[in-house]
C-alpha cells in the first residue's frame, strides 16, 4: 500500500432540490437575438428551384434502380437550416408538411425526415413553388411558407448519401434508419433479411435492430442493398487496418528479464488480433478467458499486433526500464480475437454482445481497443452507431473501455514525402488543422479521430512521439513530447461555418474534447523511432519488434487503469478515469514552441486532451498533497454541499495551495439527436462556506472562492448546449481567498438537463439517480524557491474530513454518503 494513497469522502452532503439557474445575470439580455431576416434573394430563389427539381428527379430515378421486388418505397428528406431545428421548427414542420425529423446532426441544423403524411407533404412542394417565384421585393416573412426561407440545402436520401467508406467486399456494418416501428419499414426489414438468407450472407444485429453485421457478402451487394432498401441509413466496411511490427535492427537471444506475479491482479480484456501463448513473459499472466471470432485461434497472433498491445498492459512503463531484471506484473490477460489478418473485418455486434458477457460472467471491468473503424470522422459529425453501443454499455456496466483515437496510416505519409508535397518542418502542426489554403493533395479532416473513439463514456488516448529512448530516434515530430505526426484530433469544431451560419456562442464548450489523454507511442519513418514491443519466438524478428501508434500509447494507459484498480478496487470505473485525468499535465509545458498562437493552443488541446497522467502522481500523493475521491449520485433538479475543510494554516501562509478537480459521470446517450445525445448536465463549483439554502438560491457571484472560477460547466442556453461528462479545473488559491475566520469551503454540485427531448428519456433524467466520481487534489506550492512547505497537508487535511483509505473497503461496498 502506498505511503500517501487517495482516499475517499465519505461523510453525507447537504441535500436540497431546485437552485438559482440565472447565472446572476439578466436572463433575458442573455438571449442571443436572432438579426431579422432580410427579404429572400433572388439567387436563393433560383436555388429552391432547382433544388426541388432535382429531388423530383431523384425520387424518380431512385424508384428506376430499384432490382428487387421491395413491397414498399419510403422516401427520406434531409433538409439543411440555417437555423438551430428546436421545438417550434419541429412542429412546424410536423404540422404544416407531415415531416417527422428521425436524425438531426451538426448541432441539429441538419436534419433527416420521414415523411408522415403524404397528403400534408404536398404543401412543401407547394410552398417551396411558391417562395421561389415570390414577387421581387415582396416580403416573404408574412407568408404562411416564410419558414422554409430558413432552408440552407434539401434533397433526398438516395443511395449515395447512404455509403460510408467501403474498402471491403466480403463484411459490412450497416445501420438502420430509425423508422422500423411503421409498418412499410417493417415490410422492408422482412425482405432485407429474406434477401441475405436466399444468398448466403449472415446477418447478426444488436436488440434493437438497428446495427447489423454482416459476413461473407459478395461483390455489388453494397450497391443492391443501398439502391433498393430505404430503412438503410448508412453501409460501411467492417475491415479495421492494424500495423504489423517491424524487424528489429539488432537481434537479441531472450527476451532478458523476468516476471513477478502478486496475487489478486485484475484481468484485462484484449480486444485485438489474439495473443501468442508461446510469448515466455506472458505465459502465466495469459487467463483461460478467450473469446475468438476468427475460427483460428485466441492465442494465436499472426499479425503480432494484440501480443505487442498484452505485453504493454502487462508491464507498463516498467517494460522499457532496461535496468530491471524483473518486472512486476500490472495485470492479467484475458483475450477477446476479433481479427486474424491485418486489414480483416471486425464484427462490433458480437464485440459488444461479448464485453456484456465478459462483465456479467468474470467481472472483468477492463477492456483495451486498440482498434477503430475506416475512414475518420467529418468536423462536428454525429456519434457513430458503434460509439453509441459502447457508450450505452459503460452506462449499464460498470467498465472503462480504453480506446485508440487512430492513426494516420505510414503508407500516406511515405506517399506525401516522396512526392515532395509534405514539408515536414513546415506542416507541423498545420498538418493537422489548416483550411485557407489546404496543403496540396491532403485534406485535414483526414486527421480526425477514427470511430467508436469519439464515444463520450470511454477513455480515448492519443500518442506522443516519444518511444522511451534517450537517443535521437530520427522520427518526423519535431520534439518527443509532442502529438505525433500519425495521431488524430478532435473532431469539433465549433469555428467552423454550418450551412453558412455560425454557432451560437453557448454551443461552444471548452470540455468537449477528444483524446481524453495522451502517451507516448513512437514516431514514423524510421524503425527506430517506433517503440518496442515485445514479439513471439517463430516470428522473422523474434523476442523484441517495432512498431508506432496510437495502439502502443492506449494499453500503456490501459496498464495505468489496471495498477489503479489494482490498489483501489472499491472504486467505481468513473472513479479510476477522473483520477487518470485529474494527474494528467500538458506533455509539453505550459507553452510549447510549435503552438504558440491562440489557434495553435486550441489545435494543441484538441490533439492532446487533458494532457499525459503524471506516473508519480496517478497511483499516490506524498506529504504536501493528497487526493480524495467523492463518489455519489445526485437527482434531476438537485442540489448538494459537500464541507471541505482546510488546516487553519492556510489562512496565513505565504505558500499557495493547487486546486486540480475532475468530474466524471456516465450517462444513457440518445441516439440521432447531437444536441441531446448527453441529455443530463452535473457540475460542480468551489464557493466560500455558506448554508445550502444560500448557496442554491442567491447571487452565487458573491460567495465565488476565486475570481473567475464559478461552476465547471455552464447549463445556460440549455436545449441548444452540448454537454461534456467530464470536466476539469486547475487553479491556485491563497490564503486571502478564504474568509478571514474560516478555512473551509464549500464544494457544491447541481444537476439538471434537457427537456426537448422523448418522454421516456425526460421520464428516466427525471426519476433517477445519477451517479458521479469527483476527484479533489490539492498540492501545497512554494511561494518562492526557498519557501519552506508544511509537510502536513496531507494529514491535516485527512483528519479534519474524516477521510477513509479506499484500500481499506472491499470492492463493491457503499460507504455513508456514497453510492
């Protein structure tokens, strides 16, 4: 156990329902006013026109492709606005044109429609007719049809805005349109899977129906499928690229080290490429848990990827520690196979279906993905479908799923070298984000994070360049503790125009971020600027290989995840993730050379997230700091305090104290909607020490610790905000932030939501309980370089909250005030 290990609040909040929600602000000078409309132009004229033109045309030639005999045809409308689709649109348009919307994306101003009402969808034709041959000058605002003015784009959802990226001709994931309660939907659905039976092709799906797997297809299936069922949204490959290790240059004979095997080690799932049995370092941490969807073999690895990802889990940071003879074991291994060969097809239904079973069966809370899906994500696109299962199961489960943001692939970026098009001083880092102009034959959206690691409730990881050596390793990223040149970023990004419109200035939020944390995972090449790993004995490069990518730097999380579990198994997954990125730093200081500008610091966080977990602070504290977890679960509309209290030293000396908090909570995603997928807003706040009935009903403007530090996350603007479910702050206090007489303060936490959204998504934020993890560190700093520190924070502290070691309650228990 460590000497100074995190301990956990457990003493009860104070509790009330309802709170002040005006910010201490005029609610109403808040309101961003939308400029009054000016009389439609001519040329927007002649485009609506057109634009129906076109769609009559569409539906037509949509019905003339159709090769099979399908009992029904259901025409799907996406219609582009230049406006936020809320509430008052949606019943307009339900009302008026008999248009459901089904999908809405981009900060819901684009949005799918079925068509409910043919007769009333008549009207839009007519109106559209209208708009478009309005008298010049003439007002279009007093019309009955001034709305549709508000349309950027329409058209019909024909069989080209249904492909996704199809490298594959034999396995696909497809999803559904979400519209198979009707009847004609239904009918479709029969034929779909009547037509696969008939040709051989199976099919598996998730409960609900809407994401399909499918496996042994042929060539054209894709192009029969899109161009004859209307309930299929979208058909992509299933074939997940995976990196081979290289040769390394200089042979060895053994791997040259031994393992060390403590007892009560968690296991960890392996979802990759198998794991060689025969690999000596892992033989006895390798479990009889094995799942293959291959028809191979779960131990076998004939890519050499899963082996190289098991050994990083295995031994962490420890494996490239050359001095030590013998490495302690941070975990055992379980292995799920769901691809034999690089480049094979990945079946995400089973995958899910089997991390549920895995959890339920041996309660293994841990599941390493250093895999992703093809193509990357399209700036502010919608949460894949693939996203959405594994979000829903690290709700319903108690997991932490770590997964890989992607690589930008080796074979591009030989590509771009050779050809002389890629500077790669002068592109980096406008590599990653640069539109006016974009480099020659590069397109940077192509650097976006890869699905499902945009999913909200798991941990995505990116990597740095470094690979752990200290000799120059002639990479391509100028400096080790930089993003490398392969890893991917964020894809939001709230700068950018949608349908020629900018966002509203509440869209935009700080904690909305993809990679949640970054490590090292090697450079590109050159061989020996990638990482080594450890390889089977039969392979060309055997006992030691290389290899760089995001896959190397997320199982060197993942190993972090295990040792914290490992030493504080009563904490919940949540928990384990808000400590990671509560100890997480910029890896490259405050201000790194090469993102020095303001759009370069916003590229440098949406590349690196919270930053890389401190190894010497993740796992313990020391005398002068500690870290404490809450664990709780607060209802809609609630209000909680919880006391924190300070030595009263604080309130004289000179030193400063670091405050470093991070919220992490779960949450049940709604599918097809972008603006309420996280439906439920907590957030928490450090206030002077005041009553609850106070500090949830007055100005708290007043009662604010530190100036500029109010509530970690912002709710106004509610209906149009996106939510983040993780959220961090950092900063100094001194002792003149305290009341003169008091060194406590109040910790104090609030949640709230959506409204707009389904019945029985308001019925559930409504009547449950939601559990959260908030993790507190406070760290004592010198004033100056000679400044003397106490060397009793951490006791002190311990004492005056009653704080309880987490090693001391057995995993699974509750403690007073938890959950």
């Amino acid at each position: 156990m460590p000497e100074y290990p995190h301990l956990l609040y457990s003493k009860s909040p104070e509790k009330t329902n309802g709170f002040k929600r005006t910010r201490g602000r005029d609610p109403d000078k808040e309101k961003e006013k939308p400029e009054p409309a000016p009389p439609i132009s001519e040329e927007k004229k002649r485009f609506l026109a057109a634009k129906l033109n076109a769609y009559a045309s569409a539906v037509a030639e949509r019905v003339r492709k159709k090769t099979l005999k399908i009992p029904t045809h259901i025409d799907l409308i996406q219609i582009d606005f230049y406006a936020t689709f809320d509430n008052k649109l949606e019943n307009h348009f339900y009302q008026t044109y008999g248009l459901y919307p089904i999908e809405l994306s981009h900060f819901n101003k684009n949005v799918l429609f079925s068509i409910v009402d043919k007769k009333l969808f008549k009207n839009f034709f007519t109106g559209i007719d209208a708009i478009s041959n309005l008298q010049k000058g003439k007002d279009h605002r007093k019309e009955s049809y001034s709305k549709l003015a508000l349309i950027s784009d329409f058209f019909l959802l024909d069989d080209t805005h249904r492909k996704g990226v199809l490298s594959g001709q034999e396995s696909y994931i497809i999803t559904l349109c979400d519209i198979l309660e009707y009847s004609e939907a239904k009918a479709q659905w029969k034929v779909l899977r009547e037509y696969l039976n008939t040709k051989g092709v199976e099919l598996s799906s998730t409960q609900e129906a809407n994401l399909l797997f499918l496996k042994n297809g042929f060539s054209g299936l894709d192009k029969i499928l899109v161009e004859n069922f209307d309930i299929i949204r979208l058909i992509t490959s299933a074939r997940v690229p995976v990196i081979k290790p290289g040769t390394v240059a200089t042979p060895v004979r053994s791997y040259g080290f031994n393992v060390s095997v403590e007892e009560d080690l968690p296991i960890v799932c392996v979802v990759d490429t198998g794991i060689q049995a025969q690999v000596e370092p892992l033989k006895e941490l390798i479990t009889d848990i094995a799942i293959d969807h291959t028809g191979t073999a779960a131990r076998w690895d004939e890519v050499g990827h899963g082996t190289a990802v098991a050994g990083l889990i295995a031994f962490g940071t420890d494996f490239y520690n050359y001095s030590l003879g013998e490495i302690p074991a941070k975990a055992r291994l379980a292995v799920l196979k769901v691809i034999h060969e690089q480049n094979d097809d990945l079946n995400i239904v089973a995958l899910i279906r089997d991390i549920r079973e895995l959890y339920l069966s041996y309660d293994i809370r841990i599941f390493n993905i250093s895999l992703n899906l093809p193509g990357s994500k399209p700036y502010n696109g919608a949460i894949g479908k693939f996203a959405f299962e594994l979000d829903k199961l690290a709700y319903e489960l108690d997991i932490l799923i770590i997964n890989s943001v992607g690589n930008y692939l080796i074979d591009d970026f030989e590509y771009f070298v050779s050809e002389g098009t890629l500077d790669l001083n002068a592109h980096y880092p406008s590599f990653f984000y640069q539109t006016t102009p974009e480099i020659e034959g590069h397109s940077c959206d192509l650097t976006n994070l890869q699905e499902p690691s945009e999913s909200m409730n798991i941990l995505s990881v990116g990597a740095l360049a470094g690979n752990f050596e200290k000799a120059i390793t002639d990479g391509i990223t100028p400096a080790k503790e930089y993003p490398a040149f392969y890893s991917r970023k964020s894809h939001w990004d709230t700068s950018a125009l949608i349908n020629n419109a900018k966002l509203k200035g509440n869209q935009r939020n700080k904690h909305l971020n993809k990679p949640d944390l970054v490590f090292e995972g090697g450079d590109y090449l050159s061989l020996e600027a990638g990482m080594e790993v450890l390889s089977s004995p039969q392979n060309p490069s055997p006992y030691f290989a290389r290899l760089a990518g995001t896959s190397l730097a997320t199982p060197l999380i993942t190993s972090m995840v295990a040792q914290l579990v490992k030493e504080y198994p009563a904490l919940k997954m949540t928990s384990i993730k808000a400590l990671l990125i509560n100890s997480a730093e910029s890896p490259a200081g405050k201000n790194p050379q090469d993102f020095n500008s303001a759009d370069t610091k916003k590229l440098f966080r949406k590349l690196t997230g919270h930053g890389r977990p401190n190894p010497d602070r993740f796992m313990e504290s020391n005398e002068n700091a500690i870290t404490f977890v809450i664990e709780d679960s607060i209802n809609f509309d609630g209000f909680y305090s919880f006391d924190l209290r300070f030595p009263d030293w604080v309130l004289s000396t000179k030193n400063k104290i670091e405050l470093t908090a991070t919220l992490v909570y779960n949450f049940l995603p709604i599918p097809n909607n972008h603006l309420a997928y996280l439906p439920l807003h907590i957030s928490f706040g450090i206030f002077k020490p005041r009553k609850i009935s106070i500090l949830s009903q007055d100005e708290l403007k007043n009662y604010i610790l530190k100036k500029g530090e109010s509530w970690s996350e912002d709710h106004f603007g509610v209906e149009d905000r996106v939510f983040s479910n993780v959220q961090k702050v950092c900063y100094s206090i001194s002792s003149h932030h305290f009341d003169a007489d008091n060194s406590s303060v109040a910790i104090a936490m609030r949640c709230y939501g959506k409204s707009t959204i389904p019945q029985t998504d308001f019925r559930h934020l409504r009547e449950s309980e939601h559990p959260f993890s908030l993790v507190i560190g406070l760290r004592e700093i010198p004033r100056t370089k000679n400044s003397k520190l106490s060397g009793s924070l951490y006791n002190d502290i311990e004492a005056l909250n009653e704080l309880q070691a987490i090693a001391d309650l057995e995993a699974g228990s509750s403690v007073e005030g938890g959950i």
